[in-house]
C-alpha cells in the first residue's frame, strides 16, 4: 500500500470490519450472485482491490472463468448469464450509476420478475455496501495486496 493515500483500516479497523461483515452476510443471497455483482460493480468503480480481492472467491464459488473473462461485456454474453444473473447486474448497474438512471421503474421490474421481494432488498444492500467499500478503496488509493 506504499502509494495509498492512507491506511483506512488502521485508522477506523471497526468500521471497516462492519462494512466487510455486512458484505458477508448479505452473501447468503447466493454466494456466486453476491460476487457476480460485486465484481461487476467494482469494474464500474474501477476498483482495482476489490477484483483483485473477490475474483478468486467468485471462481470459489462457481463463476466460471468465462463468466469473469465476459462480465463487463455481459449483455453482448448470450445465454452465457442466467435470467437472476442479467436482472442482478442490470440492478447493479443502475443503482451504481443512481445520480444518473434514477433507478428507473423497467430496472427494477426486471429484478421483481425473478427475485422475491426479500432477495430484492438483499440485492440492493449487497449493491449499496460493495459501491461503499470501492469508495473507501479507490478515494484512499487501496491497491491489490502485492501490487
């Protein structure tokens, strides 16, 4: 982390620790979902530690590599993504981008289609706690562990 901006775990470990044990139960939606979205939010918000980070637990999880090679082209993917993955990353994608999309009602219809209404604000959570954890990450200049 030499060319960090600051150590943001050394100087708020509890935080941290919050953010990251929230992200870890809201993984109960589905573990290869949750790192799904994670990932692809975290390729918007060009979060270098965050893909760096989750990458090896979405192959964990059962991602495939191709899915991970194909993710930021995904809707140009085929039948590569499922009907829950594409309306997750739809969601993901527009509530990343909120200042901008509003969240508008056709996204979320798409989420509605296939998620229960519980899976839907366990989606949200995990899309609104990855966009924070790549705020603190990018803002503070977090690089991958080794780089």
């Amino acid at each position: 982390m030499s060319d960090a901006r600051l150590d943001y775990y050394a100087h708020n470990k509890d935080a941290i620790l919050h953010l990251a044990g929230t992200r870890r139960h809201l993984q109960q939606l589905t573990p290869a979902l949750s790192l799904l979205v994670e990932l692809r939010v975290s390729q918007i918000n060009g979060c270098a530690y965050c893909l760096s980070l989750h990458a090896p637990e979405a192959r964990h999880a059962g991602l495939s590599q191709r899915q991970l090679d194909c993710l930021a082209a995904w809707r140009e993917a085929g039948t590569l993504f499922d009907a829950r993955q594409r309306a997750a990353l739809t969601w993901a994608e527009s509530l990343t981008d909120i200042a901008t999309t509003h969240a508008p009602d056709t996204d979320f219809e798409a989420v509605k289609a296939v998620f229960t209404d519980a899976e839907i604000v366990d989606l949200t959570l995990c899309i609104a706690n990855i966009n924070a954890l790549n705020r603190v990450a990018v803002s503070l200049r977090r690089a991958p562990d080794g780089a």
